[in-house]
C-alpha cells in the first residue's frame, strides 16, 4: 500500500513538473519569437525620413497607469497584437515566414501598426519581468486601440 500511495505522489509530481517545464518551454519560444519580431519587421516608409529617434532598450518596468511611447529601432512600425492568441498567431507567422498569415492578421484587425513614437497608456502587464505590456493608444491614426507590445517596444 506504501508504494501505492508513493507512486500516485510521484506520477503527480511528474505530471506537474512536465506541465512547468511545457509551460517554460512555451514561454522561452514566446520570448524568442519577440526578439525576432523586433529585428525582422519591415521599416515603415511613411514619416522616417531625418527621424533620429531610435529605440534603445530600457531596464525601466512600467506601471499601470504609467504613460509611455512606442518605439522600435530604425524608426520601424510597431506591430501590436489586440490580445495574447493574436500575438501568439504573429509569432507563429512571423517565424514560419508566413506573409499571408501577417497579412491576414492585419486584415482581421487582430494585429495593428502604430508608428514610431505613438504616445500610449499601460494598462496591463504579463509576467514578472513584464515580458509585454497592454497599452491603449493615445494618439495618432490608431488613437484608443488597445492591445499587447514586447517590452522593447515600450519607452518612456
């Protein structure tokens, strides 16, 4: 009977610890997939010209509350995902080289262009380290949309 009731806490253990080490898994691809967006996403063409602004990655966490502006280096547009399966989906299409798949995430509304320096309010932030950041946009063509950026592309 000892054994019984040993084997069911370690097959729980084991499914528990697989489960963290899936979700690990799963979070370590999210954050490469970030990574890569912010270097492989085209420059915008529009407004570029003689800009200087260039994004430099900061050690700042932001807040809710806290008011901030969009920014990605090489005045490139920045892609903001309206909920965490449409930046999931932008990571999948992104990785895969899958120009209609980004496309049809334009398309649908499920991913939006802000340009670079867009002014924006956090309003959520996911993980510990904020890996990403809600925002609701504050100006521009895109003023009062809301959705999810890597923390690259959050500056103060």
């Amino acid at each position: 009977m000892a054994q019984t009731g040993g084997g069911a806490g370690a097959e729980a253990g084991a499914k528990k610890g697989g489960s963290m080490l899936g979700t690990l898994a799963l979070l370590a691809l999210f954050l490469m997939g970030l990574v890569w967006l912010q270097s492989a996403w085209p420059r915008s063409t529009a407004g570029t010209a003689g800009s200087t602004a260039a994004a430099t990655p900061g050690p700042s966490l932001f807040r809710t509350g806290d008011r901030v502006h969009l920014r990605a280096a090489g005045g490139k547009l920045i892609p903001v995902a309206t909920d965490m399966a449409a930046g999931e989906a932008l990571d999948k299409a992104q990785a895969a080289g899958d120009d209609l798949g980004l496309q049809e995430l334009l398309a649908t509304g499920r991913v939006f262009l802000a340009e670079p320096g867009t002014a924006a309010l956090v309003i959520d932030r996911e993980g510990i380290l904020a890996v990403s950041y809600q925002i609701r946009v504050q100006d521009g063509p895109q003023k009062g949309k809301a959705g999810w950026v890597p923390r690259e592309f959050v500056q103060p």
